[in-house]
C-alpha cells in the first residue's frame, strides 16, 4: 500500500530517500506502481516518473541488458500525491537487445509514455568529443564539493555545485556539478534511473536570448547512455539550446563523470512561446 506524506520542503530536510522513489511494487507481471507519494504544490516531476518508468522497464529484461537509451514522451500533468500505475510491454528480446514500451496511468489516464532499449555489453570502438571542462578539473582547479552550493529544485538527495558557467546573467544555470547524497546500490539499473532523475532539472533553452519568453512543460525527453557510471560521485550536468521555433524549444545535454569520461547524452523538446505584447 503506498504511504502518503504531507510535505512542503523545508530547506534541508526531506521525507525519504531517491532510493525509495524509485522503490516499485509489483502489482501482475509487467505492472508496477510507485510506493512513494507525496504532496507539493506542482505537477509531478518529469524526470521522477520518466526514472521510475525505466525501473518498471528493466525489471523485465534479462539479467545483464543495460540501459542504451530512452524516448519518454509527456501527455499529462501528473500528480504527485496519487500512485503511478507503470504497465510495460515486452516488444523484443533478442540476442543482444531488449525493446520495452512503458505507459505511466494515474486516475486512468495515461500521462506518460516511453520506449526504452537494453543492451549486453559489449568490446567496442572508445571514442568521445572533449568534456566540457579539463579532464579532472572542477571549479577554478579544485574539487566540485569546495565550489559553492546551488539549489537543485524539487530533487530529493542531490546535493549540487556551481561550475563556470558558458552563459552570463541567467538565473538558472546551464552547467552545473551534482551527486547523489543517498547509498546506492552497486546496481546500473539505479544509476541510470537516478541519472535520468538528475537530467530534467534544469534547461538549456535559459540561455536563448529572449526576455519575453514563456517557457512551458516538457513535451518529450531522450537519453543515451554511453558508459555506466556511479551517480552518488560528482558527475557535471551541461545543458546547450539549439532552436526555438514553432512555438517549442529544443536543447542538448550531456552528463559527465568527475574524470571527464561522458557517461550520457540527452535531449529535451519544451513549450517555448514568445509572450504577447499586452501580456508583457
């Protein structure tokens, strides 16, 4: 039965744990619901129900397929409050690949959906562009924990770091050092869901140069995981606009590990409306 808390957050203080967000209990075969609810005055985190979506995805692939990538798509407003339903469909298992679908419910509406792919491992080509910082190298030459603090808004055990940033005058950072603060299993399943938790925090369209901008929901989200890493390390958030058209916004992103190597990349589309003169 899922416990509900009443919660508003107080600064330094939460009700539990990521690890116990992204708990799921197993209702029937290929169904899930989150054990965890809570209440706060927004709509339900898109990177929460896309990380537990992922959970409900690999707890149905053979043992040894990790996570390659994810294509989450968001329908509805969620609600933090009331459990999410996760029902996943078993499209393929082959050789060396496993293709999941994952549909989110609450109330009986879908508000979520995602194509999720798993891969075994495999000896390969190493290659990857330049991190965006020296390899090694935290703020000013030091370690992330010596930089100074920044908020990382609505997520649970994640503390984040400032890092140089490539944009001035923004009030949300674009670049940003963050770990998880919770133990984490020795588990790759987790590390991705907690990476994908940490991957929709911010947004890189805060760098595009339009002072009367509306910045809407999320319309859909990707990520590509290149290379398992641990998420309770330092690891550095980077987040790039690339168009504003049509009414929505695109940016890139990728996650580093504290050594340089690139651990993931990702994508997201958002509402981006310019605003109408006499709203202005």
């Amino acid at each position: 039965m899922a416990s509900e808390v009443e919660w508003v957050r107080p600064v330094g203080e939460i009700p539990f744990t990521l690890p116990e967000l992204l708990e799921l209990e197993e209702i029937d075969r290929d169904l899930y619901r989150a054990l965890t609810v809570f209440r706060e005055p927004f709509s339900l985190y898109g990177g929460q129900v896309a990380a537990q979506a992922l959970v409900a995805a690999g707890r149905t692939v053979p043992d040894g397929r990790l996570p390659h990538s994810l294509h989450g798509y968001y329908l509805r407003s969620g609600d933090a409050s009331r459990p999410t339903i996760f029902r996943v469909e078993r499209d393929r298992d082959g050789r060396s690949f496993s293709a999941r679908r994952v549909v989110a419910v609450q109330g009986g509406e879908v508000i979520f959906n995602m194509s999720a792919s798993f891969h075994i491992p495999q000896d390969g080509a190493e290659f990857q562009v330049d991190s965006p910082l020296p390899v090694g190298g935290g703020p000013a030459g030091g370690e992330p924990g010596q930089a100074p603090l920044v908020e990382l808004p609505r997520l649970f055990s994640f503390e984040g770091r400032a890092a140089p940033q490539p944009y001035e005058g923004l009030e949300l950072p674009t670049r940003v050092w963050a770990r998880c603060t919770a133990a984490l299993p020795d588990d790759a399943l987790v590390h991705a869901a907690t990476l994908t938790y940490l991957s929709d925090v911010f947004t890189g369209l805060s760098a595009i140069p339009d002072p009367g901008a509306v910045l809407g929901p999320s319309l859909d989200h990707a990520v590509w995981f290149h290379r398992p890493i641990r998420l309770d390390h330092w690891v550095l958030l980077d987040l790039v606009p690339r168009s504003a058209a049509g009414g929505r916004g695109l940016y890139h992103g990728t996650i580093h590990a504290r050594d340089g190597v690139l651990a993931a990349s990702l994508s997201q589309e958002m509402l981006f409306r310019s605003a109408h003169p006499e709203r202005v």
